[in-house]
C-alpha cells in the first residue's frame, strides 16, 4: 500500500489534487524534457485546457500554469510533442490545434501563469487525437470532422506554421494511431513512414511515406471486438499492442490485451491475448524498455513484462491502483500515461482527481547509478539517474551512517587511523629472537631473515642495510646493532633469465611494451638488456592507463648491461615497460625461444604479456630480462638489540670504544667558518661540544 493505494513494485512520488491543476476533469496526458538543461514537465490535458507542471523535482512538483481551451470545454484532450511545441487538439467544436511554445516554461518566477497560444491550425474543427512522427516532422490529425475521420496529415518542420501535404480516408473513422519510420521485420516496408491505427473494427496498417498518395497495406479484424479503441509497437516493430474499449463492459470479459504478430504487415496475425485478472475497462497504452504501461480506468496503472511476448506471453509484473474502491468496467480513474521522462518518473493522470507521479522499484527499473567509480554503482543499470555518489572516509557511501571497519589496533602493520570497528584483521611482524656473538680476532656476522633492517640504534630513521646478514667489523671494545623483521620481499629476480641469441636479432622496434601487473608497492630495481653498440638509451615505464610514469637514462656497453631502474610503483594492473628510443639496437627473442606467460616476480608483480596483438603474441619477449624488484613500503617488527662481546678471559686486549660524533662545522685561527682549506690551521667542532686542531696537507 502507498497510504490508500494498493500497489506492487511502484513507488507513489507525489499526488496533485485537480484544483491545483487549474481545475476540471482530467484526460490525455504527455511529457517534454528541456534539451537546455533536462528540467522535465508534464502536460495534463483537462475538460477547460492545458496543465503545465514542472516534475524536475518529482517530490516536489510546480503546477506552473494553464493554457486555456481554444473554445468551449471537452471531455477529450489530446497532446503531443515536437521540436520544443506542444500540439494540443480537443473534440470542442471548432477548437483547431494550439500550438504552445514550451520554452515559455523556463525560469518562471511566480506560478501560475495564464499562457496564450503561440499558433494556431484551424484546418479542422474538433479532433480526437493527434499523432507526431518525430523523425520526420508530420502530425496526424485522427478523428477529425475532415477526411472521413481518418488521417489528417500535417508537415509541422516549421512548428509555428503547419502545412496540409496528405490524408487517407479509405478506412473510415481512426480513433487512434502510431505513426513510425518502420524498422521491423518485414522487408517491403523497412525504412518507410508507416501509420498503425486504430479503426473502431479493425487494426489498419497504412503506408504514409508518400503523403499525397498514402496506400492501404492491410485492415484486420478480430473476433469479438466492440471497440478498436488504441495500440502500441515494441520497440522493434515487430509486435503490435491494441486494446478494445467496450468489450470488458459490453462482454463480460476481464482486462484483454491482444498480441499481433507483424512479422507481415500485409496480413499480421493475433498470436494471443493477455487476460488481467482485473475486469477494469482497458485506455492507454504504451510500450517502454521491454514493458507495457497500460492505463486501466479503475484498475490503475498496470505493468507487463514483454520478455516472452515471441511465446504469446505477457505477464504483469507490478500495478498502482489509483482507484482503489474497485476494479469494475466503467470509466473512472487513469485515462492515460507517460513513461518516457529520462529520470524514470511515471505521470498518470486521473479523470476524476488529478496527477500520479511514480516511479518503479526493485529490479523493474532500468535507471540507476551508472558511474563504476561510484559507491552506488548499479551493473544493471541502463540509464543514469543523477543518484551517483561518492565514498565516505569509511569506505561506505556518502550521507549514510559512519562506520568503518578495519584494524583498531595501533600497534599493528595494518592498523587504520579511520577504523571504529576492528575486523580482526590486525597483524604484526614477529621480531628477531636476540642474537649475541663472542669477539674473535675476526669480524662478526649475523645472520637472520631475507630483508632484515639492519640499524645503528634503536631510534635511527634510516637502516643501514636491508639483508639476511649484517657484517660487524673486528673491534676491541663491544658491539650493538638493531635488526628489524619485515614482510617485504627482497632480491626478487622473475622473467626470462637471458636471450635466446639462437632465435632473435637486434631491432629497433619500441611501438610495443611488455605488460605487468604489481601486486603491492614495489621499487622496480633493473632489468638487463642486450645493446648492439654503446650509446645512450632510456627505458619507458607505462602507467596503467598507458601515460608515462617514468623514464630512466642510461650510457649502454655494448653486448650485456644492467640497466638501473629505482623506480617505486603502486600497486595497479596493466604497466607497460619498452624502450624509450630506437637505437642502440636492443636484442629481442623471436618466435621460437620459447616464451611462455605468465612469468612471477615472486609474489610482487607478474608479466602478462605484450601488446603484440598478431600470432607473433606470445613469441616475441621484447627486450627485458631478469628482473629486480623488493617491496616499497613492508611493515616492520619491533627492533631487536644484536650485541658483539668480549670475552674477558680472552688475551684480546679492550679498549674503550670509539665515541661516536658528528662533525658540525670548520673554523680557522679567526674564527671564521670555512670549508677544509690545504696548508692551514684549522679546527672541527664537534656535536658534543669537543673541537680537534687539524692542519690539512695533500
């Protein structure tokens, strides 16, 4: 239920009573959407005029004006759209067609308005309907007091000034029609402008396309019809939707859609019905995105699924009962609809009191979020409605309730500054188990971990090595030195190991890259090239999206070199490494050597492959062999003290240990700061306050 509505799979936005509308009864409704700035705006024909409603805000609809009718009040209302005109026609005697200009609606500062007309065609007294082909400017009158009621036909390209070009009167009396610029099936017809109309008895095709000579291509008839009352094509003009008015009332028969097969629009074919379980009198219908909106008088709006409508099978899939007191066959509640505003509001007029606007729900809209790097990114989304919005610092979306989950635990490598619920992902690095080792009368080496931090005191910033095995240089006094575990990894070498110089050449093609995806931070160390002679050349990486990230000169020897990198890459997926230049050569493998992707740089990075797209794809290795990589960023364990003794018992002889200090600055006899100056006196400063007198020779 939406408040007193029952309804399934269709939200209620908003409800306008008729007397603010301008008051009357309601009828035909139609929609327009400024190509200036998307704004979108109903029109709601009524017993009296013409609504104009500006629905942008769905919420919160602006009833902006009225254009009066042209001459006395009608039950009947009709309204189309084009080219920013409004082409509005009624069954008051003598009424014409208005014609209103719809950018009027814009920036309309104090609603409502009375609009006047801005033309007028007075080529017909009353009308039941009029029917636009966009695509090519025409406008059909039907159910005029002219050409047997049958089609009245308009060239509206110059929208202020409609002119006569054709009609068709061969059929009798249209209630309704669709006039398109046909694409189906049948190829006799492909490309032509073709009227599906309605004719009281019968569904009447009718080739336009020459409107001074518009010919009959079929006029079918069906058993039990009462009123051929209006239809609608799939989307691919193979199938045509009608309904008939009178027989729920005159027969007894609940809701009934008939399903024409128009494979041949010569002689189409009914292939079945589709039967509501509603006996409501069938109006207005249109087909929209693989669905079918019918306006059902008492039944409400009614949504069917075409998906097996080749099967002769429609199914209803969601429904909005605008008249909830009951679904017998009389005429009251939705004339008609509009389902093709781009933000996939819904208006349905109501005869008797005024304007549903809604909106689908659940999986039946095709709207949605179509922005991938939104947080509210929809796959199945098929048109964008404006709702994309970004991350909140939690990772969840914007304007929804902070929380972040994540590690909470300070202490730990993966600990998150945002993080208020912890994920019990937390994680350390274990330390090195302490380590001490006897003085000798040689140097002392410790061994521990593949990328061990090695530093010269518990607080340095900076190791002074990162290795399995620290050297501690053969002293008299004792030692210390802090070793840090790490995740890292470490001399990670990947890739083919060296040419195949039995099948390759020297080449001078850098137009394609070899590709690699980096799993964590890495600093990529080097690669080893093959150069014909010596010369400068570079190396290009590629960012992920084939920009430059980095390049690196080098002076090459020729034959063998380790080409120095250093560069540090985030993680990401499509890097590109090649050569920066064309000569010197550098030698390739060719089909042959046996290449073979992926190659792993441990569990850093991957080649994948280069961007050869011929046969040769997975031959050719371009260029770059044993690679280097280490992680850029690793977390570290706390720090562990590794100490150097000296036996007292031993017959070393122990001195006290070098202080260590750092130079501040050089003065001379005078007192001035200098640099170091051969042949003079001068003196170091030290940072703990001691000073040396040191006299510099060659």
């Amino acid at each position: 239920m939406a408040g007193p509505y029952p309804c399934e799979n269709i939200n209620l936005l908003s409800f306008v009573e008729n007397g603010d509308l301008g008051g009357g009864s309601m009828n035909d409704i139609w929609g327009w959407v400024d190509p200036l700035d998307s704004a979108e705006y109903v029109l709601l024909g009524r017993t009296s005029g013409t609504a104009f409603l500006d629905i942008t805000d769905p919420v919160n609809p602006i009833y902006l004006g009225d254009l009066p009718t042209a001459t006395q009040n009608s039950t009947w209302r009709d309204i189309k759209v084009y080219n920013n005109y409004a082409f509005i026609v009624s069954e008051a005697g003598g009424h014409g067609m208005q014609i209103f200009d719809l950018t009027h609606l814009r920036d309309i500062e104090a609603p409502p308005l009375l609009f006047e007309e801005d033309a007028h065609y007075s080529g017909w007294g009353d009308a039941h309907n009029i029917v636009i082909n966009e695509s090519t400017g025409r406008a059909y009158g039907v159910g005029t007091n002219t050409f047997s009621g049958g089609l009245h036909i308009l060239d509206i390209s110059d929208p202020l000034n409609p002119t006569l070009i054709g009609d068709f009167s061969e059929d009798g009396y249209t209630h309704d029609a669709q006039v398109v610029s046909y694409s189906g099936p049948d190829t006799n017809f492909q490309g032509k402008e073709i009227a599906f109309a309605c004719n009281e008895n019968t569904v009447t095709i009718v080739d336009v396309t020459d409107a001074s000579n518009t010919n009959l291509i079929s006029s079918t008839g069906y058993p039990g019809s009462s009123y051929t009352h209006q239809g609608w094509l799939t989307e691919d003009h193979r199938y045509f939707l009608s309904n008939d008015e009178l027989d729920e009332q005159g027969s007894g028969i609940n809701t009934t859609t008939f399903i024409w097969d128009m494979l041949d629009l010569s002689s189409p074919e009914i292939i079945g019905t589709f039967v509501s379980s509603a006996s409501a009198i069938d109006h207005n219908l249109y087909t929209h995105n693989g669905y079918v909106y019918q306006s059902n008088y008492t039944a409400g709006l009614r949504i069917l699924d075409t998906e097996n409508i080749a099967d002769a099978i429609l199914e209803e899939v969601a429904y909005f009962d605008v008249y909830p007191s009951n679904n017998s066959a009389q005429f009251n509640g939705t004339w008609s609809n509009y389902p093709y505003f781009p933000s996939g509001v819904i208006a349905v007029s109501h005869i008797q009191e005024g304007l549903f606007l809604l909106g689908l729900s659940g999986e039946l809209s095709d709207l949605g979020c179509t922005d991938t790097g939104a947080c509210n990114y929809d796959p199945s989304a098929l048109e964008d409605d404006g709702s994309c919005v970004g991350f909140n610092i939690c990772g969840g979306c914007e304007n929804e309730e902070l929380f972040c989950v994540g590690c909470t635990d300070i202490d730990a490598c993966n600990y998150s500054l945002d993080a208020t619920i912890d994920d019990s992902t937390c994680f350390i690095i274990v330390p090195p188990l302490p380590q001490t080792i006897m003085q000798e009368d040689v140097g002392v080496v410790f061994q521990n971990e593949p990328g061990t931090f090695w530093y010269e005191s518990e607080t340095a910033s900076d190791p002074i090595s990162i290795s399995e095995s620290f050297e501690m240089s053969f002293e008299l006094f004792p030692q210390t030195i802090w070793a840090a575990n790490s995740n890292g990894e470490w001399d990670v070498v990947g890739g083919e190991e060296e040419p195949d110089f039995n099948n390759g050449q020297y080449h001078d093609n850098n137009a394609y890259w070899l590709e690699f995806d980096v799993f964590e931070s890495v600093v990529f160390e080097s690669v080893e090239v093959y150069s014909e002679q010596s010369a400068l050349h570079s190396i290009l990486i590629l960012d992920t999206d084939g920009s430059l990230f980095s390049e690196v000169f080098q002076e090459l020897d020729e034959g063998w070199n380790e080409f120095i990198l250093n560069v540090e890459i985030p993680a990401g997926e499509g890097y590109g490494i090649r050569a920066g230049n064309d000569e010197p050569f550098l030698w390739r493998d060719a089909p042959g050597a046996d290449i073979n992707y992926p190659y792993e740089i441990g569990t850093l990075a991957s080649i994948v492959s280069t961007t050869v797209t011929s046969n040769n794809q997975y031959n050719y290795y371009y260029f770059f062999y044993n690679w280097r990589m280490h992680s850029a960023n690793p977390c570290l364990s706390e720090r562990v003290e590794f100490n150097v003794v000296i036996d007292p018992s031993s017959h070393l002889e122990v001195g006290d240990p070098e202080v260590r200090k750092t130079l501040v600055k050089i003065i001379d006899q005078l007192g001035r700061e200098v640099n170091e100056v051969i042949g003079q006196v001068v003196f170091y400063i030290y940072d703990d306050g001691t000073a040396e007198k040191v006299f510099i020779v060659e």
